[in-house]
C-alpha cells in the first residue's frame, strides 16, 4: 500500500478539536496493532504455539472508537465492544490513563489482557464481556432493560446509553435477530449498535453482504437506521462532473470487486474503476484528473473512517427509539494488509510495523510513548479522561433470606408446583427480600406453575397497560402489566430468556443494586441456552435457571420433550450449584439457598431440574424435631441426605429427583427378599463431586457431607439411578471404591406412561431391584 488516508488530517485547519482527535485516531491503531505484534513476535514464546490477534478487525474499529469516546461517550454510557476489537479498547483506556503501560504488552498472557473483553478477568474498565459471537453484541439489550427494571423496581441507576459494537459478520447469528424482533425492545431508545461493515468474514470477502436488506429488518423491527457509507474525500469527488456516475459505480459494484480495488496500483485503479458500461468514458475522465495519492486515499475513503462523518451520525441519535448506524469500513484500515481477503489472523512482519511506525510519526523502539505533555492530542486525552470519569459502585449489603420457611411435607405434589408456592411464601416471610426477586419467562409461566406468582406481584412493562380481560370472569392467570410487576414475559426464545438473565444477575456489580433473577425455561431447551447463560455467568451475571417439566417422567410428551443430558450439563457448568430435588421441601430449601448465593461478589449461579410427576410428600419423612429438621436441611442444600438406614445393609440406592419412590419401593422388596438397603437422595451431583475432589486434596469445598451420607462403615455396593444419563452419578461409587451399578437414560425415549417409559429405559422398581441383586449374590 503507497498510501493511506489515515497520512493527512483530513480536517479543517482550524478545527484544533478534529486535529487532536486525528492524531489520537494515529495513535490508537499504532497501539492496538503493537499490543498485537508484542504478543506474537516480541514476546518470548517458548512452546511455539500461536498466540494469536486481530489487527486487521481493530483496524476497522480505531476510526469507530475514537470518535465515541472522545467525542459522545459519557460516564452513564456502557459499551459492549466487538470481541476482535479488543486491542482498540485497551489503547483507548491506556490512553486515558485507566490502563498501565505495563499490560500492554501482556496480551493473551497469563493474568494478562484478555484474548476478548472480560468484565471480570480484564486489568482495565470493561462493560461488557465478549467473545462468544451474538451474545456481546445482544447484552447491551438486555443490560437497557435490567436498568430499566432496576429503575421502576428498586432504585435509580441513571440514565445512560447502551452501545454494542457489532461486526457485520456477527449479523449472521439467530440470536441476534430473537433479541431484535423481541416486541419489548422496540421501547429502548437508549439501545445504539453501530455495526463495523467491513463486508468481509473469517475466510473471505463476502460475495453479498446485502446492506440494504439488513437496513430493512432493522426498519421493519423499529429501529433509528443511519448509514455512514462515504468520507469526506469520496463526497468531493461526487461533486464534479462524472461524480453521479462514481457514486453509482461504487453503490452496484460486488463486495469483492471493491475489495480487490483495495490492493490495486494507480494504474490499475485506472483501468479497473471506470468498468466497461456506460459512462465508463466519463467516469475515466473523472479520475484521470486525479493524482495517484488522491486517488488510492479517495477509493478507501469510506465512512466508517471519515471522523466528521462519525460524529454528526453520532448526533443524530434519536433516543425515542433503538438506532443502528451502519458504518461501512475497510478491514485492516491503514495498514499493509488492508482490504486483502485473508487478513483476519494475519500479522505484520518487523519490517511492516517500522514502516507502520514511520508513517504513523511513532518510535518502534518506544512503541507505547505517549503524547508530549502540552500538546493538543494530551488535553483532549485528559479532558475525555475527566469527562468519563465514574463513581466506584458501592458493593450491596448480602441480603438476609430465610433458610426454612417451616412447611410440614404432606399429600401428593410436584417439585415444579413446589416452585411457585415457595416464592409466594416468600413475600409473606421476608417481603423486603422477595421485592428484588425477578422472574423471566419465554412464554411458559402458566405451563411451569408460575401463575400464582404473577397473579401475586404483576408483570413488569416500562409502562402500566390495560388488563382488557381484568373482568372476564373465567380468567385464571391475570396479566396485570405496570413498572413495579415482578415478572418479565418474553417471547419464545430461550436465548434471550438467558441473556436478560445475565444481565439481572449482575445489576449489584454495575450499580450496587442486587436482583435476585429466576428464569423458568423447559428442560429440554437447556441445551439451547446454555452458551449465552454460560457466558453470562462468566461476566458475573448471577442467576437461577429452572429447568421444568424434565426428563422421560413428561412420558406422554414424548422423546423430542424428555431431556437427558441436562442433570450432567448442571454437574459440569463452572460457576453454578445445580440441585435435582426430589421432594417440595428440597425445592423450598434449595431455592431460598440458591438466592441466597445471589448478588454479591462471591456469589453463584444455580440451576434448578424440577419434575412434574406427582409425589407423596410424606416420603421425604421430615424430621419433626427442630435440630433433626435443620440437619436434614443442610444435608439437602450440601448435596445428599440418607432417606432410610437399614440395620444390617447390604446395599445401598442412591437416587435423584423423580427416582426416588422406585429407590423406595425397591428397598422395600428388596428387604422382603432378606436383602438390606439404604437409600440416599441425591440432591446436588455437582456438590458431592467437589466434596469428594476436596477430599482428596484438589480443592477448598467442604467434604463433611460425604461423612454424614456415605460413612465408610456403611460402604457397600452403590446402585445409583436418576431421570437422565447415569454417567451423572457413577462417580458416587469411587467414594469409597465399591462396586456399582449406574441406572439412568442413554436413548431418545418414546411417549407412554411413566410405568411404559420407565420400564423401557431400565429405570423402573424392577430395574433397581435387578441392579441391587446383581451387586449382592
């Protein structure tokens, strides 16, 4: 490349303002390319292994950036920035003096700057955590309406914007059209993407990156939709005679021709820009007027890099309604690999950056140097550093829950029905408490026994609506909607069921106000949401899943409902305590410990499968004595609790959730036949698994649970059994090296009844019994 934009200030000259924030443009890619380039060839690297960045992406983004922050960014501002733009972001902050020289040259590096923005890992400011492409660029979504909840709910966090930076590219993923199409976010006007239209992916120039298709989803869902297509140098050459015809040329031409442009000389810019069809004549008059350098800087000139175009589309924010702003780019702007279809991984040579460093008016020698101290580039840097400056958030005092809200276990009920009947008997025990709870489902309240608890509290809307069905007297479930409801209804999306989630649970980190969140989702569809979910709890989003109705016990449902691999996905999720209760108790006692784990800085996230198969409460056999009872509770929210010892056993069933009466009915006959069992009710695989890592030295978790349920003078041979793949609890007979059978599902199931579909997965009464027999003659 002989030649950039980026090498003259294409700014009036007395517009001090724009000049300085011309030179912090220079800077910024200088800084983002160099933090990738130490990584990757300065840095020693003993293993060989790649490390890895993207310059080009940042490239793209340097123009974006530097005009945001330095221009429209306030403190009440959040910003979710593309992951591949990290570089960017941290020249920015390093700039602004929120970053030490000393991690930029720490990119990718153990305790280092992150490979992608991370609120929680990163040494600098970070909004957003991204990385997982669709989910950074939707959390702004969900982060304007927890702050709106928060704001008509329990106290005022400030008005602000909510920017996600987008890659074009990222436009391809589903989930970012379920948050788009959501009917609650055509009402966030505070919502602003501004998506990096570079036209090109991982691998190539996309061949029809149809902008003007993507403008209209955006229009049709209620969006502000801006372009910001042309620069400075481009318009004026629009202005002369012939100038229609090169603005229609570029308009029609394929993404890759345009592409190829990028890497042309002036000579072959010549030949290959006027095209063959009409006009070509005149267009080709138009440019031979045109010297070499203009021409090679103008065919770049696109406005996604014009920082006076940036700006007044920045200004015209309509804050009435979400906007996106289209910015067309050039991946790899201002640097030798610009426009070249394979630079998303590629890395510049020693050679590239001196030169890089020669043109940018830096020393490669002293990569990180600031500006001179009274220069105009240094008080713009203060001035933005002034302007963005923000109050610490004060950390939340915990929340005082309740541990037993004092139900006796008596009739027949489910573990989901148990759900709702808990959180209304928490706004009779602790009503202060039970206001910061928030409930979210994707169109399933009323099939996961919510009804009673949004009849109770109302459903959350930014404004009060009219229930038109208020005196229908055969209305069951009572959609009252107004800003101080505590349940949020979306559509049916799990994605951004979790997503919303994500953002609930971390209000007590972005403005010291904790929410304690509930999503309710089927159980099947866990799969579906776990990534977004996942990462969410990565960005400290802290949050109870509930996974309801589960496993093959919804027999009629058939295989496509009945999950199977969800009680090994609880087990195995890094920050989360996944509970399968058996009993309405367990439920109660896990659900209030589970809050209680909420909205603090060393809080959890739980995940909660819930059945409907109807159970004799009585089994749980609850012990009446008050210190027997808060032992039992204990055990129940550690992991495990013995439901019957036999004098002399033999045996010993460990079962889990719906399970439990077959472990019950089974010791039973088993006992008949001379055979002593115990059965244990599991409630946590994932806790008792830490017990036992801890006690063999492999982790902080306390172990005594595994001495109170699994004493070593009761070890004898294990049959463990669940509504799900029985590799979740096979690790149970390593506790104590015993022999063990594991009972659970491996297969899609089939519709029928419990009995039917039990028996045909070899979970049944029968099953156990063979199992334990097995084991003992």
């Amino acid at each position: 490349m002989t030649s950039s934009a980026l090498d003259r200030a294409a700014v009036e000259p007395d517009s001090d303002e724009f000049a300085a924030l011309y030179e912090i443009q220079r800077r910024v890619l200088w800084l983002s390319t160099s933090i990738v380039h130490h990584a990757n060839g300065v840095r020693p690297n003993p293993s060989g292994l790649k490390v890895g960045g993207h310059q080009a992406s940042s490239a793209s983004m340097a123009s974006i950036m530097t005009a945001l922050w330095f221009r429209h960014l306030r403190p009440v501002d959040r910003v979710s920035v593309k992951p591949h733009a990290s570089p960017v972001l941290h020249a920015i902050n390093y700039l602004l003096g929120e970053l030490d020289e000393e991690y930029l040259t720490t990119l990718r590096a153990f305790g280092g700057l992150q490979s992608y923005p991370s609120r929680a890992k990163d040494p600098d400011p970070v909004d957003y955590s991204t990385g997982s492409v669709g989910i950074g660029a939707t959390a702004p979504v969900w982060g304007a309406l927890a702050r709106r909840y928060v704001q008509t709910t329990t106290g005022d966090p400030g008005m602000g914007r909510q920017y996600s930076l987008v890659g074009d590219a990222e436009l391809d993923e589903g989930a970012v059209w379920e948050a788009i199409l959501d009917p609650m976010v055509a009402e966030l006007g505070e919502v602003v993407w501004i998506v990096d239209l570079n036209r090109q992916s991982l691998d190539r120039v996309v061949p029809e990156m149809a902008a003007d298709r993507l403008r209209g989803m955006f229009d049709s869902a209620g969006w502000q939709v801006l372009t910001v297509k042309y620069g400075q140098l481009l318009e004026d050459l629009f202005g002369r005679a012939g100038g229609d015809m090169l603005r229609e040329r570029l308009d029609r031409m394929s993404n890759a021709e345009y592409q190829r442009l990028l890497r042309c000389t002036p000579e072959q810019l010549r030949e290959r820009l006027p095209g063959q069809g009409e006009g070509a004549e005149q267009l080709a008059g138009l440019i031979a007027g045109v010297d070499d350098n203009s021409l090679i800087e103008a065919i770049g000139n696109l406005g996604g890099h014009d920082l006076r175009a940036l700006d007044q589309a920045y200004a015209s924010i309509d804050d009435s309604r979400p906007t996106v702003i289209f910015a067309y780019t050039v991946k790899g702007y201002g640097l030798p690999t610009q426009g070249h279809p394979q630079n998303h991984s590629s890395l510049l040579t020693d050679e590239q950056m001196r030169e890089l460093a020669a043109r940018l008016g830096t020393d490669p020698q002293r990569p990180w140097q600031r500006f001179p101290q009274d220069s105009a580039a240094t008080q713009l840097c203060t001035r933005t550093a002034q302007r963005l400056r923000r109050d610490p958030v004060p950390v939340p005092a915990v929340l005082e829950l309740p541990t037993d809200i004092g139900r006796v276990p008596s009739g027949t009920s489910t573990t989901q029905a148990a759900l709702g009947r808990t959180l209304l008997d928490l706004t009779r025990q602790a009503p202060k408490v039970a206001r910061r709870v928030v409930t979210v489902s994707p169109d399933v309240s009323s099939s996961t026994n919510l009804g009673g608890w949004v009849n109770k509290v109302g459903v959350w809307s930014p404004r009060e609506r009219v229930d038109w069905f208020a005196d229908d007297s055969e209305t069951i479930l009572h959609w009252r909607e107004h800003p101080s409801g505590q349940h949020i209804e979306l559509g049916i999306a799990e994605t951004n069921l979790v997503g919303l989630l994500g953002e609930l649970g971390a209000t007590w980190s972005r403005w010291g106000q904790p929410l304690l969140p509930i999503g309710v989702v089927y159980d099947p569809f866990v799969a579906r949401a776990l990534e977004p979910w996942s990462f969410g709890i990565y960005a400290g989003g802290q949050s109870i899943l509930v996974g309801t109705p589960s496993g093959v016990s919804l027999a009629p449902e058939g295989g496509a409902h009945q999950s199977i691999t969800t009680p090994s996905i609880g087990l195995e999720q890094p920050g989360c305590v996944c509970y399968e209760p058996a009993f309405a108790i367990d439920v109660e006692w896990t659900l209030l410990a589970s809050l209680a784990r909420l909205g603090r800085p060393d809080g959890t996230s739980a995940y909660l499968r819930l059945s409907t198969r109807s159970v004799d409460q009585t089994l749980a056999a609850v012990p009446a004595d008050p210190a027997a009872r808060e032992r039992r509770r204990r055990q129940v929210v550690a992991g495990a609790y013995p439901l019957r010892r036999h004098a002399d056993p033999a045996v010993t069933i460990a079962a889990m959730g719906a399970l439990v009466p077959e472990a019950l009915a089974a010791a039973n006959r088993l006992e008949a036949a001379g055979v002593g069992a115990d059965v244990l009710c599991v409630t946590s695989p994932g806790l008792l698994f830490e017990a036992l890592q801890s006690r063999q030295g492999r982790s902080q978790s306390p172990s005594w649970i595994l001495d109170q349920v699994f004493p070593a003078h009761r070890a004898t041979p294990l049959v463990t059994v669940l509504d799900g793949h029985p590799h979740t609890l096979a690790f149970l007979s390593t506790i104590h090296r015993v022999r063990g059978i594991a009972l659970g599902v491996t297969s899609f199931g089939q519709s029928g009844s419990i009995e039917d579909v039990y028996r045909y997965h070899g979970i049944d009464t029968d099953s156990v019994v063979r199992a334990a027999l097995d084991l003992t003659e």
